[in-house]
C-alpha cells in the first residue's frame, strides 16, 4: 500500500512502550493442526484438545487462553506461560478521518515494527499485511525500502496479523474478506514463510477465505515467480512494474538490474501461461517522473495483448524520496493512452492519505517523534 505523509492526523498515537521480553513463548499461529497435535500430545494431553484450541484459534480468534472456556483450568495456565496467540503488541493505531481505515503499528517480540492495514469499503473488508520487517529491495519511494531489511516474519506472525482483524470486525459483528501481502517487505524473498501463511488462510481447516481473495505483491523476483506459477496457485499476483523501460526502472527499483524487464515480462508471460490467470501490474504514478504519455504508450506496447490489469496508484510521497504524486490530469491521460492499446485500467483512490497508510510510513513517523521527544 503506498504511503502518504500528511500531517493532518485525526489521532494521537499511543505512546511507544518498551519492547515485549524475548520470544520464550510458542506463538501457536506457527504450528499447522498436525504440528498443534503433537505439541500438546508432549505434554499428555489427548488429541482432541488441538481441535478445541485449534477452534478457539481460526474459528472465535480468542486472544488469549483464558478465553477457551472448554479447556481444563491448569492447561490453559501452561498454555498462557509457554505459548501466545498475540506475538506482537500494538504500539500505535491510528484512524483515518473517514473511519474507514486503520492503521496498526505492531511491535514484535524482539523489538521491530510491522504495520498492518484494516480498509472497510462499501463491501470489502480488507486487510494489508506485512511479510518482514523492513525490505532488501531499497525502492527509493518506499518509506519500507528506505528503513533496510530487518528480518523475515514467521509464518505465525503473518497469519496473527489477519486474525487480529477478523477478531476486530468479528466484534463488530462483521467478517474479513480480503487480504492482500502489501504491507512491510517483499512476500517472494520470505517465500516458504510466506506460502505457509497463504495455506493456513486459505485452508477449511484454517480462516478458510477463498484463494481468489488473497493478493500477493511483488516487486518481481523472478525465480519465485516462476516457482509460483509452477505451484499454479489460485492467489493473484500483482507485479509492481513502475517503469516500462530499463533506464527509468533502474532508477527507481534497484533490483531491476538484476532481473531487467525482458526477464520480469517473460516470468509474468509464463505465470499467465502455467495458470491461466490474470497478472496485474502496479503504477505508482510520480509527476513528470513516470508519468508521460510517451512512458503510458511504452507500457501499451509492453503488455499489449497480455491477460493483465494495471492497477494506477498516484504516489504517496515519502521523508526519503522528493517525487510528487501526478496530477488527475495526468493520470486521465496516462489511462486513456492506455486504453488506447487496449489494456485495462483502475486508479486507485489513496485510501487513508490522513493516517499514513502505507508500508513504513507509521513507524517512521512514530519513531522520528520518539526520538525527537527523548
Ligand atoms: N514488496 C511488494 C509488496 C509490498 S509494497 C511489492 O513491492 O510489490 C506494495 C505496493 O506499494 C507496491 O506496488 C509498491 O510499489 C507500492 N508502493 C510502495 N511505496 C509507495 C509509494 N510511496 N507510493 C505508491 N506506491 C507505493
Ligand atoms: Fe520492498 Fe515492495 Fe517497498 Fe520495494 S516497494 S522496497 S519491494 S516493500
């Protein structure tokens, strides 16, 4: 999700605490029902127990154990001093001036950031989740590229993310039906992690929301691609392109130069090849940066008679990175050349510009305040 610096806030933040102790406990989101099974079995409890919990988990999203009412008292005492169901605590939350979009900013146990988006539209509920802490690939207009590659997250810690979510809307009596891997980090470099996540959402056993519902995201390394299309997947994939040719491309994501845009275009050719889905592309749109009507008739050519969808977004501006979102104008035209060649288009609407909502821009907010005020 693009990040917007806007200082018009419509809440405070809660004030940072300091970080959780260390991991000594089992975040259960990391273990799948087989592996749940066999950790309590260690400890002599019968099977049928990691059903129960594992209900209390996908099924009513309790956060914490004292909530799972069908269990014996001393089980559910082991269970909250050796595991958790929550292996981050919110750090700062912030809504947009519409109420329509929140913003988390969670600390995990050893100390770092992730943020997590909950949109509400007229009938999605969508959530935009994190994939690592930070991100190797240093796309100069990512506020997340900026901070550096901190670490991977555990499958566990992705999928708590959504289940955090379903939980708040669940209270609301409402229910999640989205999700897309656009927050913090590239989903491909945290590949098995990743994956492991998808399945757990996708599964009956798990959330069990369609695979069609989920969105994963890359700023295209194109091994995985391929082996994502080898696993023929149901989940979509957005491919953030940016740039049509390599000159421009290279300025802005580094690791084009390593996967230039012939190779990226031919990975995307084989992924609508192996699934027979359709690929999106993403634009963010920067003022007289990518945005030219020369530039739109490149990326006419580019994917002309491909199975895709561009997705424009105008660019939400960045601490690190002087780009400017273009104007409607701009964008109007960019979108009619494209039309022009027969791809299809949508501009999305920059949802919670108020509130920061894109990867990295929270944290880094919230942490240059800390530091400003220390
Ligand atoms: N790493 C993945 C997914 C996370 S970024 C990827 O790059 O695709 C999610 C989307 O937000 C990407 O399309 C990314 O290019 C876009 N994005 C990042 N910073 C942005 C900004 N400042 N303005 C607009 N879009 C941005
Ligand atoms: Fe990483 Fe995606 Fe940001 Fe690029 S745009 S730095 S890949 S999170």
């Amino acid at each position: 999700m693009p990040p917007a610096n806007n200082s018009a806030m419509s809440n405070q933040p809660i004030p940072l605490k300091p970080p959780p102790a260390a991991a000594a406990r089992t975040n259960l989101y990391d273990l799948n029902l087989a592996e749940l099974t066999a950790y309590l079995t260690e400890w002599g409890q019968p099977r049928f127990r990691a059903q129960q919990i594992w209900e209390w988990m996908y099924q009513r999203f309790v956060a914490d154990f004292a909530g799972m009412t069908n269990l014996p008292h001393a089980l559910r005492q082991k269970l909250a001093e050796q595991a958790t169901l929550q292996p981050f605590t919110v750090a700062a939350l912030e809504h947009s001036s519409d109420g329509q979009t929140h913003k988390y900013l969670f600390q995990l146990h050893d100390g770092k950031y992730i943020e997590t988006v909950l949109m509400t539209y007229e009938k999605r509920r969508t959530v935009c989740i994190s994939t690592q802490a930070g991100c190797a690939m240093g796309c100069v207009f990512c506020a997340t590229g900026q901070m550096g590659f901190l670490r991977h997250l555990s499958s566990g810690e992705i999928v708590a993310q959504v289940i955090w979510m379903a939980r708040e809307l669940a209270q609301r009596h409402d229910h999640l039906t989205n999700v897309v891997f656009m927050g913090m980090g590239e989903p491909l470099h945290n590949y098995a992690h990743t994956m492991t996540a998808l399945d757990r959402l996708t599964d009956a056993a798990g959330l069990n929301l369609g695979a069609r519902r989920l969105t994963i995201s890359t700023v295209g390394l194109v091994p995985a691609m391929r082996r994502y299309a080898d696993e023929r997947r149901q989940t979509p994939l957005a491919v953030s392109l940016h740039a049509a040719t390599d000159a421009e491309r290279d300025k802005l994501i580094p690791i084009n130069k390593k996967w230039p845009i012939p190779v990226l275009m031919e990975a995307c050719r084989y992924y609508v090849e192996q699934t027979g889905r359709r690929i999106t592309f993403e634009w963010a749109l920067i003022e007289g940066e990518n945005d030219t009507v020369e530039q739109a008739q490149q990326l006419g050519a580019l994917v002309q008679g491909m199975l895709c969808h561009v997705n424009l977004i105008p660019l939400n501006p960045t601490r690190d990175y002087a780009g400017r979102p273009s104007s409607h104008e701009r964008v109007q035209a960019f979108q009619d050349t494209l039309s022009y060649y027969g791809v299809s288009s949508t501009v999305r609407v920059r949802r919670g510009i108020d509130i920061q909502a894109g990867c990295g821009q929270l944290r880094d907010r919230i942490l240059s305040a800390a530091a400003g005020a220390a």
